[in-house]
C-alpha cells in the first residue's frame, strides 16, 4: 500500500529527528562541563608558549583584550572599573593571586582565577588566542618585569 509507505517513511523520519536531538543535547551538556581539562597549576609552570612574545602577538592579544577582557580589567589593565570590583590589576604582577611565569598567566586567562574571574577556552576561536592575550597582559608589566622582546 502506497499510503502506508507514506506513513512508515514519516515515522523513519521524525525518529532520526528525535535520536539526533537527543545526540546533540547530550554533546551540549558534555561541552558545559569545563570542570574536568582544568590545567593544574604544577602542570601550568612547566608550560612554555608555542607563540613567542613578539610586537605581533602582543598587538594580537590587543585586539582580543578589548573584545574580551576590558569590562573587568579596564582598557588599561589597572581594573578601574566601577561595575565589577576585585578584578586584578593586571599592570602589577608582584601582587598576583596564580602566577606569573607565561604557563600559569596562560591558565587563568584559559580556566579562570579566583571565584570570579571566568575562563575562556570555550570563548576563543583557537588556543593561540589565549597565548596572544597572554603576551599582551605581560606587556602591561614594569619593563624590569616584562619578557624580552623576541625579535
Ligand atoms: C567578569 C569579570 C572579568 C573578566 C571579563 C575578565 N577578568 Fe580577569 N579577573 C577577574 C577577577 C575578579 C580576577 C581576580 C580573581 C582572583 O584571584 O580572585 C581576575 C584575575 C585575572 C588574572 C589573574 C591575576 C592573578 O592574580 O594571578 C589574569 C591573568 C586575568 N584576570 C586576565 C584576564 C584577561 C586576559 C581577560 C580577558 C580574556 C580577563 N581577565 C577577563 C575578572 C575578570
């Protein structure tokens, strides 16, 4: 019977609508959950960057700041910003909470710091941007504190 064709196709059909929604929720719930490739903070210090600190990179990480970072941390850095307090100064690196060495600023940018600031894995398009912000953030620093410029 033609009709009943008809009627066996549309159930196929909405049953691989159904299971492939499902699929997708459950991906969905999977990539919520950041908690577990947290980086940890030994691992962190023994971290080297693959992108080295050059005027490239830093002005990179510029760009990606401004999108991201300045409505906590000031366009300077220096956290001036009335709405949202106990962001760190990032212009003084001597007073920092989870280190300064370029692995561990690389994970507070990449898994967070402290309660409130967030991560930003999931919010950068690939893992050099992190890298780029990192450099940029370390070139806010006191010259006496600042990497060498690799050139
Ligand atoms: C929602 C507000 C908010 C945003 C957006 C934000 N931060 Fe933060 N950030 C904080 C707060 C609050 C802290 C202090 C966390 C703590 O140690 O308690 C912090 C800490 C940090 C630290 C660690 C400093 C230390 O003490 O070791 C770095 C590095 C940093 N932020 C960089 C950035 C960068 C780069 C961006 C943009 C990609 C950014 N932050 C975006 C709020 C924010």
């Amino acid at each position: 019977m033609p009709r009943r064709t008809l009627l066996c196709t549309i159930a196929m059909l909405l049953l691989v609508a159904v299971s492939s929604a499902l699929t997708i929720g459950t991906r969905a719930v999977a990539a919520d959950d950041d908690t577990d490739d947290r980086i940890s903070l030994e691992d962190a210090k023994k971290l080297k960057s693959p992108v080295p600190y050059t005027k490239e990179s830093i002005a990179r990480g510029k760009v990606l700041y401004r999108r991201d970072c300045t409505e906590c941390h000031g366009a300077d850095g220096k956290s001036q910003v009335d709405v949202i307090a106990n962001a760190t100064d990032l212009t003084d690196p001597e007073y920092w909470a989870s280190g300064i060495s370029e692995g561990e600023v690389y994970r507070s940018i990449r898994d967070g710091a402290g309660d409130a600031m967030p991560p930003f894995k999931d919010k950068v398009s690939k893992d050099e941007d992190l890298w780029d912000m990192t450099n940029f953030v370390r070139s806010l620093w006191p010259e006496s504190a600042r990497p060498k410029l690799a050139e």
